[in-house]
C-alpha cells in the first residue's frame, strides 16, 4: 500500500500533482488539482496532506467516481 508521486515541470496557476495509488495488487492514476502558482507548492501540498488525500481517494475509487480512468481529487 502506497503512492508513487508524479510530478509535472509546469509553472502556472492551478497546478495539479498526478499519483499512483495502490489498491490491493492494482493501481490506480489519482490527480490532484490545486489552486498554487507552483509545481513545489502543489507537491509539498500532497506530501503534507498525504492520508487524508489518499483516504479521500480510495473512497472516490469505492464509489467508482473515476473520469478517463482517473481519479480527480481537489484541495481540502
């Protein structure tokens, strides 16, 4: 169980963090958009709020809340 952390060279506004969750044996593509300017702020976001998020995540992926095959996550 875990993720493996993504991250885009993008600057801008709305930076999002693309991650892998593990799932049991399988994988799953999680994004999360953020409302920060940089890349380094939305991934320090992900590390800080890591639990939550991944809780967040495997609950979206229970209910089968998935578009394109991705789990689209935002801000707390």
């Amino acid at each position: 169980m875990g993720i493996r952390i993504s991250p885009k060279a993008d600057t801008g506004r709305n930076q999002s963090v693309t991650f892998v969750l593990a799932i049991g044996s399988a994988r799953q593509i999680c994004r999360l958009k953020t409302t920060f300017d940089t890349q380094n702020q939305a991934l320090s976001y992900l590390q800080r709020h890591r639990t939550a998020l991944e809780l967040a995540a495997r609950a979206r992926f229970a209910r089968g809340e998935i578009e394109d095959g991705i789990v689209e996550l935002k801000m707390l």
